[in-house]
C-alpha cells in the first residue's frame, strides 16, 4: 500500500464548476456523479490496486446524502440532495463514501472505525479534503416529516412517516426538554 501520510494542497479530484452543474438535467447530473465516482475510485486504486469498482445506486433516502454498502457491494447517493447541492455533493460527498469502500477494502479495514483515523487519513491525504463527518444539507424535501406532535412546552416535534406509524403500534415518545409524553397534534399537507 502506497504511503497516505504526504498532504494535498488542494482537492485532488479538482473543484466543480457550479454554473456548470446547474444546467446539468437530472440524468447528466447522474453521469457527472458517476464520472466523480470513477475518479474518485481510479485515485483510490493508487493506494490499493486491488480495489474492487464499487457500483453505484440513486436509491438513498432520508437525511443521508451517501452510504457506502458493504454487502451490496457499492454505494448509494441520495437523488434529491443530490438534485439540491449539486457541488457540494460532487466535491465533497462522492470522495467521503469512496474513502469508506477504499478503507473497508484495506487488510484491516473492517476493524477500522466509520470515521476514524484511517478514513480521515484517506481525506486529507489522498482526496485532499478536510474529514467532515457530516453534512450541512437541508433535508426537508429529503426527508418529509410531515406529523406533528407536541408536549407540555409546547415544542413541535416532527416525525416521519415510519416514526408515526410506530406511535401507532404503541411506542411512546418523550419531549427531551420537558420529559412530558408527545401527543399527535395534526398532519402538515404539501403545499
């Protein structure tokens, strides 16, 4: 394995232009993710020559942007931040899940912590970027929470759809500043 430990002035796989990435339709703005994809993978296969080609699904949702998925065997990207930050998801998103195909890949990658040394290592290092672990996206379109429920403070608390239904089923949910139980207030309707 080549040595991490020389450090990149800049981002190694380049900076997106955003006027560029703005016109891009949503199917040209797929391929660009994927091009990023096989950059970023051909700069990781430097340090491990063995590294498998991880594909790639736009199946993600929820407030997780990217996932690296072991047992499937690739990665998932989430089409609507995708959609919504474009540069950032391309400059930033793209290099942090390949750096966790290309840690979970080395000898001892399965020990290594999601966010540890090693993948922080293969941040700065090989793609040249700073190891955030996690985003700044606004989810709301991402992922709706459409219930609301309040509690003696009267703090509004949004649940999702799968939260709601398990109020449904009988679990029981707790304001974390007034410790009162939360009760279904109304449903927001899409504007």
């Amino acid at each position: 394995m080549t040595n991490l430990r020389s450090s990149s002035p800049a981002p190694a796989l380049g900076e997106s232009d955003a006027q560029a990435l703005d016109a891009l339709d949503p199917a040209a703005l797929e391929r660009r993710l994927l091009c990023q994809a096989d950059a970023a993978w051909q700069l990781a296969r430097e340090v491990h020559p063995a590294l498998p080609r991880p594909r790639i699904w736009f199946d993600l949702r929820g407030r997780s942007a990217g996932q690296a998925h072991y047992q499937r065997g690739g990665l998932r990207f989430n089409r609507t931040l995708l959609q919504e930050n474009r540069q950032a998801f391309i400059d930033e998103i793209v290099p942090h899940e390949m750096a966790h195909w290309l840690v979970f890949h080395l000898e001892e990658g399965r020990q290594a912590r999601p966010h540890g040394h090693e993948w922080k290592t293969v941040m700065r290092n090989l793609y040249g970027l700073a190891p955030v672990v996690t985003h700044r996206f606004d989810v709301a379109r991402a992922s709706p929470a459409p219930y609301l429920y309040r509690c003696r403070c009267e703090t509004v608390h949004r649940f999702t759809g799968r939260r709601h239904s398990q109020v449904l089923k009988g679990s029981r949910y707790r304001c974390r500043h007034c410790r009162a139980p939360l009760r279904f207030a109304h449903r927001e309707t899409p504007e």
